[in-house]
C-alpha cells in the first residue's frame, strides 16, 4: 500500500475526548504540545477550544503526520507546528507548555491499515514498526531471536503465562512471513480451550512483539521523566494508555515526580455511551497531574 493511499486511510478515533478536554483545562492564549498527535482527534479539540489557543503536535508514524497536517490545515501554520520523531527524543528548547497530552499504544489507524503488521486480522507482513525508517521490525525478532528470549519477551511485555509454549511453537515452525501464519501457529500451542476465549490467543504475543518493536516502556518511561519540566507552573500533563504495563508505569512516574501533583487518584474511564461507540475505549485509561514545582 503507498503512502499516499494511506494518508487518505489514516483515520484514528480519539478516546476519552470529554475528559481529556475537561481535564487539560485549555486556557485562552495557551500553547499545547500533543505528544502522539495520530490522526488529531484531540490536538483539534484543543485547538477550537480559543481563536489564539497554539498547538505542537509529535508523532513517530510519518503517515500520523501527514493525515494531521491535512486535518489541522485550517488553524494554520502560526498555531500549529509538527515534529516526526519519538517524543522522548524531543527538545523544546526553551519553551514551556500550559499542557502537555500523551494517547499511547497503537493506534485505530495502524490497526486498521493491515499493510502495518500490527494486527493478526489481516494478512500482511510482521513489520509493527511506527517510524518505518528504523531497522528492527517483528519478523526480525520472530524469526532470529533464541526460544528463552522470545519466551521471556512474550511473558514480561505480553503478561503472558503461556510464553515458553507460545515461544517453543514459534521457533519449530519458523521463519514467518506474515501475521497470519504467525497467530495460527500461536494458536496451536496453546490448550484447545483457550482457543476460543475471550481474545484470540495470539492478542498477547502481538501487543509484546509491538512493544519490543518500537521499545514503547523505555521510551515512554524516559518522556515521563522529562515532559514535566516542559510545562508552566499550573500546566497539566494527561497520558491516556490502554494496557496494565503502560498504566503502571504512568501511575507511578506521575506520582514519584517531585515537581508534579496528581490529580486523578484513579484512573479515568470511557463512559458506557463512549464504549458502545467506540469497543477499542473499553480498556482506556487517563491520568492527569499538574507542574506545582519548578
């Protein structure tokens, strides 16, 4: 698929828009940095909110970028600016933000778009990669990784308890060339029961394999540590993120950073009428803190 059909493609629906938007508390003449802008559900949000309200959007997927750039186009190039890179990789200079918002994980658009590999639902190749122009991709690890490193990758990033089985099955039958043949061959190793759960039983893998890809906690753990010092006194940092590893790590960053306060002892959650619309909000989470130190 080229690149250009897939700006057309890129689609994401953004979660927990209400909230966030409540939360962040936009301020007239702010200036606000959406760290994975995706596809700009929210960095629009942001951005209608006042006439004078600035926007610094990031994200790694070029394609994320370009569907952006089309969607934000009216606010104009004064008020919205664009970065492609990793957003733990991202230096402000001197610029301090009134708030900073971060929707981790995949997104609806690089589910969707089955050229990606990062879904099992359509045949494509095991890349996963955001940023297409590094190296690693998933058929690298699936295919050259020993069987106790895959094992180990599958259960710590996965949370998977079938990992050895899973990682066993893998190195007898490969190499792979697609994600198909990758989550039929998962299936197999598992107990027949499991088979027919809740979640098709290659789910797990696949969230590991991506996390590993793209090396989402450490990058994460590292924006965590930084982004707070990019906010005004009173500026909020919001993450929303969708699975335990992520949220832990959110929850505790938050809370053991000296200069921020938490705003949110629980995690905010989709309302029912949010998840009807939306199934993939079901397992969102956000947490909002606020810089009260410099």
């Amino acid at each position: 698929m080229s690149q250009e059909i897939e700006k057309q493609e890129f689609f994401h629906v953004p979660v927990l828009s209400r909230e966030l938007s409540e939360w962040l508390n936009v301020r007239p003449g702010g200036h606000y940095l959406d760290a994975t802008v995706g596809g700009g559900g929210h960095s629009e949000l942001i951005l209608a909110a006042f006439e004078d309200v600035r926007l610094m959007a990031i994200d790694r997927d070029e394609s994320a970028i370009a569907a952006a750039k089309i969607k934000l186009s009216s606010y104009g190039e004064e008020r919205v600016q664009f970065w492609q890179g990793n957003f733990a990789d991202y230096n402000p200079g001197k610029l301090e933000f009134d708030g900073i918002i971060a929707d981790l994980g995949v997104s609806s658009a690089q589910l969707d778009i089955g050229s990606r590999g990062f879904s099992f639902q359509q045949e494509a190749s095991l890349d996963m990669r955001m940023d297409r122009s590094q190296s690693l991709t998933a058929a690298e690890i699936v295919n050259h990784w020993d069987e106790q490193d895959l094992a180990n990758l599958i259960y710590q990033y996965g949370e998977e308890r079938l990992s050895r089985r899973i990682a066993r099955r893998i190195v007898q039958e490969r190499p792979f060339q697609t994600t198909t043949e990758l989550a039929a061959a998962i299936a197999h190793s598992v107990p027949r029961k499991y088979r027919y759960g809740r979640i098709h039983p290659a789910t797990r893998t696949f969230q590991a394999l991506r996390i590993a890809v793209n090396a989402e906690l450490e990058s994460l753990e590292r924006f965590l540590e930084i982004a707070p010092q990019w906010l005004k006194i009173g500026g909020r940092i919001g993450i929303i993120s969708f699975h335990s590893l992520e949220d832990r790590l959110v929850k505790h960053r938050l809370r053991d950073s000296s200069s921020l306060k938490v705003l949110t002892k629980k995690p905010i959650t989709a309302q029912p009428d949010e998840e009807a619309k939306n199934p993939r909000s079901r397992s969102a989470k956000l947490r909002f803190a606020e810089r009260i130190f410099s």
